[in-house]
C-alpha cells in the first residue's frame, strides 16, 4: 500500500522510488528520471525561470525583497528552486539544465556583496547548499569547500553567526554545509557515510502505524507550488527519504548514490 502510494507521484519523485525502493531494471528507472526536465515539478519550475537563468530575479532572495520575514522567507529565489531541482534529481545533462546552469553562472549575483554565484558568499548555510548545487550539476565550486572547511568550529559544526562572534554551531547550518560536502564527496570520488545507529532509532520512531512519515515543521513564506498536502498528513518525500536509509541501514545500496 505505502508503496503504491509513493509510485501514484510526480516523476521526480517515482524515479528515486523505483531505484531504490523497487529494484527496478536500470532502464526503467532511466526513462522515468528522463521525464523530471519535462514533465511534472521539473517542468513546471523551468517554466517559471527568468530569461537571464535566475527565479524571480534574485539569488538567495527574490528582487526587491524587504528582508520582511513577518510572513516567512521566499522560497521562490535561485537558490532554493536549483536546490528543488537537485533534490528532484533532475538529470543535469539535460539541454534545458544546461542552459539554467550556465546562466545562473553568468548572470546570477548574491545580495551580500554582488559575489558570483558559483563562487559564494559569506554564511556557511548557503555556502553549502551552493557547494551542493554546484557539485551535483558539474560546476566547479572547490573554492566555496575550502573556505568551509577553514571556517568549521571547535564542537565540529558551522554557524552563520560566527562573524559575528558566535563559538557554538548552529544544527541548521551545520546540516547545510555537510550535505553540501557529502554531494561534493560524490561528485569527487568520496565514500559512504559510517552507520548511524542513534540516527536510525529517530527515523524509525518517527514512522506511522500504517508505514508512512508526516509532513512536520513546514517553513513559512512563499513557494512556487505546493508539493505536500501540509503539515500533520503523510509525506512522500519525507517516506521515500526514510525508507532510502532504513534499507541502506539494512545492507542495501547508499541513499543518494553519486550522480543521482
């Protein structure tokens, strides 16, 4: 039943069920992970891309933004849609990705200073979901690593406060800068992850009755669409991500393996 309900979604997430949930033949999983660009989610976050590459004019904010979170961050900008697109794990070979790619690179600017994309800025939480961007579509970004690795605090974590003084990592940033690496590791011929046995009693408890995960501490501010049906109801992405790492716990292959 569970699966079942994970298959009846949009293809960028189908395609991660059938490969690592199903054993799907290869093939199959191919041709479903081709329609991401061009069907469903994918196609519909292309269609709303600017004509200079970027979302809704801005990097990590949309143009003229007021920094007024009253309401939530946006999460419309560049930044969180090319991350959208790379948890949807669209194939970055695709025409039209690269086409994004490459104009986010000429024309995309961060608000703190103007700094290129690519080469990031100056809080670790970006920084890493840039270097996860960047890695996961071919671009270079070994610059923005080895400034996260410098930066990285005495208890083993990042904190986008630290400039301002601040000795204590923040578990948001920290999350951020280490996904970003990991999808780095991929890219640059890294290993697995150890197991986590601690990491797995939460994820196992977490689950449902009937085998499914909930949609829970949803951000505010405003979204391209909505991809859940909300807090408190059962979540595809948040089962399949779970289940990805009960049967890689369990001795099967990786969550996330490289170039997927």
């Amino acid at each position: 039943m569970v699966l079942e309900w994970l298959l009846n979604a949009d293809p960028g997430l189908r395609w991660q069920v059938l490969r690592d949930l199903t054993g799907a033949p290869p093939e199959k999983v191919a041709a479903e992970r081709s329609r991401v660009a061009r069907e469903g989610w994918g196609a519909r976050l292309h269609a709303l891309r600017d004509d200079d590459g970027q979302w809704a004019g801005g990097a990590c904010f949309p143009a003229g933004f007021g920094r007024d979170f009253s309401a939530g961050q946006p999460w419309t900008s560049t930044l969180p849609t090319l991350t959208l697109l790379r948890e949807l794990r669209v194939d970055p070979a695709d025409a039209r990705v690269r086409e994004t790619i490459a104009l986010v690179r000429e024309n995309c600017r961060w608000e703190h200073a103007g700094q290129p994309f690519f080469a990031g800025e100056v809080e670790p939480c970006i920084n890493g979901r840039t270097v996860a961007i960047g890695a996961y579509f071919g671009v270079d970004v070994d610059g923005i690593v080895e400034r996260l690795v410098g930066e990285q605090l005495p208890d083993g974590g990042w904190n986008c406060e630290a400039e301002n003084g601040s000795v204590r990592s923040s578990f948001h940033s920290t999350i951020c800068v280490l996904e970003g690496l990991l999808e780095h590791e991929r890219a640059t011929g890294g290993s697995p992850a150890s197991r986590q046995e601690e990491a797995i009693a939460v994820v196992t408890t977490a689950r449902t009755t009937d085998g499914r995960w909930l949609l829970e501490n949803t951000h505010p501010g405003a979204v391209h669409f909505p991809l859940e049906d909300g807090d408190g109801a059962p979540s595809r992405w948040n089962t399949l991500r779970a289940l990805r790492v009960l049967n890689w716990y369990d001795g099967g292959r990786p969550p996330g393996p490289a170039g997927l």
